[in-house]
C-alpha cells in the first residue's frame, strides 16, 4: 500500500516501513562512523528497544560492539489493512540490519511489566546466550498493571502544588499560546505515576534475571533520566514525572546491593531532551526543543538519539580505564551539552521572545517537526514514498 502520515495531536497513527528501514541504517551508519566502543558490552538485554534511547542503545550495542541484542517491547504488526506500529517496522529493520552483519538478534513483543514476559525473556536468555553483560531499561508507557497485585496504574503529567501557566507550541500549525496546567488534587495521581514509571520494574527485572542466574559477572545496567533548565521543572522536574524520575534514580543503591556478589553495578543516565513520541505528548517541552536545537546546532553540539547512545557506551560506560564519570548524585550526565551554561543562557533569552510570530525565525521548529515525522518513517531521504511499500514486513525472530 501507499502510506502517508495521518497525526492527531502528538500521535502519529500510521508508520512507514521503508522509511524505518532508512532511519535505523542511518543510525547503523552513524555509529559505523565512531569505530568500534573498546571493551563494549557483548551480549545486551534492551528493555524498551523498539523507539527512541532504547532503540538506539540497541544499535550502539550491535554495530559499535558487535554485541548480541536482545529487544524487548511492546508493538503492533500490520493486521487487516492496519499498519503496524513504528515500533515494529524498527524492530524489524533492525534486525534485518544486524542479521545481515552476521550478528545474534532477537525480540520479545509484549508487556515488559508483566512476569510472564520476564519468564519468556529469561528462558530466551538460557537458550540463546547463557548470559547477559549489559541491561539497558529504556521503557516510557503511560500505564502499567502491576505483576504482582493487578492493580493497574495510569501516570500523569502534572505540576504538584500551584498550576503551571508557560508558553507551549502546537508543532503542527506553528502557534505558540500560553497554557495553564493544574496540579495534581492527590497524592494518588503522583504515587501512580511512579508506579509506572519509577524504579520498581527495573529493579523486578533485575531480581528476576539475577535469581535465574542469567546475569554475567561484572553486569551493568543502566536506566535513563532527565533533569532539564528551570523553565520546565513544574511540569517535569519538579512535576509527578519527576517524581517518578526521583524514585528511578533511587533505585540506583538498591540494584548495586543486589549485584554486589556479581560484581554489577547499576547507572542511572541523564539524557538530553529530544523529540520522541514520549516526550512529544509533555506540553511546553517540544517548544524548549525546539529552541534547544536551534541553539545547539548553530553550535555544532546538537546529538539526536544515537548520538547521545554511542556517547554513553563510548565515553562513559566502557571507557578504557574502566572508570565511570558521575555527577554529585551518582548519576551518569550525557545531557552535559544540553545544559552547558551558554546554551541555556541563549535557549532562557529566546523563551522570552518566542511567539506565533518570531517561532520560525528563532526556533528549529521546522527540524522538530521533521524529526516528528522521522520517528515514523516519514520524511527521509532517500525513500520513494509514491512506491507501493509491504506494511506486513516481520520482526524475523517473531514472524
Ligand atoms: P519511547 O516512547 O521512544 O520508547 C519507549 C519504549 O518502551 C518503546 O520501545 C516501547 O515499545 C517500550 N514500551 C512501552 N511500554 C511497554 C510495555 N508495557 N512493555 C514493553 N515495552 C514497552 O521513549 P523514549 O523517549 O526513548 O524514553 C525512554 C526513556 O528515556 C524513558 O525513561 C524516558 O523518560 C527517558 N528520557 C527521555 C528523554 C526524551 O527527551 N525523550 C530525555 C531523557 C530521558
Ligand atoms: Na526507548
């Protein structure tokens, strides 16, 4: 079939095939580029490998380490005229990609938070690869039923305290309007928010692949954060999400007494903020973005995800001395660049004159806009979108 984009909101809900196919060879391309990561990881599980830092890490591992992957997350192939989900036509190109490098790739489709996924990934792990030496936990979901009780959880996106009025941009029609968002009315809203997505399930995985003996000695794990500049802390830092964030990072001591007898060690990475279908849904950040990559291309620093992943793995994860750099909190920061005190200098200047009118001129509005599109397969070079393209591609391991 013919497939064009079809967005609500911050939703795209078709995908192209093709174009994931070029965007993940271009990822492979990139990292190609940066050589081989010295003392990289060899056998990788990645929780969350379908989109965005996930897929990415997944990638870096592949092609940088030439590591066995294996992908976990939860994705829709094509069925009855539907298009399968982005998710999956990168989970398919990927693993065309590595197959034909000659190197182990496997996936799991399915809910990551579930027991019966952990089990179905364990026992893939025994079979296949014995061990694990690196656990990356890249998921972002706006819900999660807990394995345990069956309670299930919906997160929210919310200031905690005062409402929270800033400017925010629809990125489709270009119109920068000032939006009010109240806090949360109970404390429930933020303990459900940490419920999914704070450090419980990372750590449920990591007791799980420990107790199956399916961890190599020495494993590191890593699961990502985000910190941000002021102008977002109500609604992210500061907001529910960044409670949750708090509680990830907590984590972080408890997942290191847990693999001390294996000689493990567990990371959390602050990310740089970049436009994927996680963060395209927080109001006021796709703005900040959209400054941000402004600012930091004109200086030559802009990364997008696979940039920021080879970085991780290459010079902070498995450096050659084996050292790991933190900050005061023991977290590992690759959103350095990001909040380098010049670009958030300029990025704080451009908030305050950002408006409908001034948006093209003063932000990459059009480049958050592709790269949107880009997350789907749309908009890459190289692809013949007017081509009639197979929407029933397969992840191969999956059929
Ligand atoms: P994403 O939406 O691109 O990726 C989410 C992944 O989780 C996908 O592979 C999806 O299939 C998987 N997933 C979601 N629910 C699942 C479930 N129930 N079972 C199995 N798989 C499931 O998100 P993104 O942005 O890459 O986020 C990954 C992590 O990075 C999150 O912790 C996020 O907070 C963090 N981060 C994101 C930043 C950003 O600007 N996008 C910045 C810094 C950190
Ligand atoms: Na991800």
């Amino acid at each position: 079939m013919i497939i064009q984009p079809r967005t609500r909101g911050f939703i795209c809900l078709t995908a192209h095939p093709d174009g994931a196919l070029q965007a993940v060879k271009n990822q492979i391309e990139y990292v190609k580029s940066k050589g081989k990561i010295k003392n990289g990881p060899k056998k990788v599980l990645v929780i969350g490998a379908s989109t965005g830092f996930g897929l990415s890490s997944r990638i870096a591992a592949a092609f940088g380490s030439d590591a066995a992957t294996i992908g976990v997350f939860f994705e829709k192939p094509a069925s009855e005229g539907k298009m399968g989900t982005a998710g999956w036509y990168n989970s398919a190109a990927f693993e065309k990609e590595a197959h034909a490098a000659g190197l182990y790739a496997k996936s799991i489709n399915g809910d990551a938070f579930s027991d019966d996924i952990k089990k179905q990934t364990i026992d893939l792990i025994k079979k296949d690869l014995g061990q694990v030496d690196l656990v990356v936990y890249s998921l972002a979901s706006p819900r999660r039923t807990h394995p345990k009780t069956g309670v299930a959880y919906a997160s929210v996106l919310k200031p905690i305290g005062q409402p929270f009025t800033n400017k925010t941009v629809d990125f489709h029609t270009g119109v920068v309007s000032d939006i009010t968002i109240n806090p949360v009315e109970n404390d429930e809203d933020i303990a459900n928010t940490i419920a999914v997505m704070g450090g419980e399930d990372w750590k449920f995985w990591i007791e799980d692949l420990k107790a199956a003996g399916v961890l190599a000695a020495g494993v590191k794990t890593v699961a990502y954060s985000y910190i941000g500049p002021e102008l977002t802390f109500p609604i992210y830092r500061n907001g529910t999400i960044g409670q949750a964030k708090n509680d990830l990072e907590a984590t972080v001591p408890v997942l290191n007494e847990l693999l001390k007898d294996l000689h493990g060690v567990s990371y959390v990475s602050v990310n740089k903020a970049l436009v994927t279908q996680s963060s395209s849904a927080i109001p006021v950040v796709p703005l900040y973005i959209s400054l941000l990559y402004k600012v930091m291309k004109a200086k030559g620093t802009h990364e997008g995800t696979i940039e920021q992943m080879q970085r991780l793995f290459a010079d902070r994860l498995y450096t050659e001395n084996g050292e790991v750099a933190l900050d005061s909190e023991g977290r590992i920061r690759i959103d350095d660049w990001e909040m380098a005190e010049d670009v958030q200098a300029e990025v704080a200047k451009y908030w305050d004159k950002v408006t409908t009118e001034t948006l093209a001129e003063i932000s990459d509005i059009d480049g958050y806009r592709k790269e949107f599109f880009n997350l789907f397969g749309f908009e890459l070079e190289g692809v013949d979108y007017e081509k009639d393209t197979d929407e029933n591609v397969k992840v191969p391991s999956i059929g």
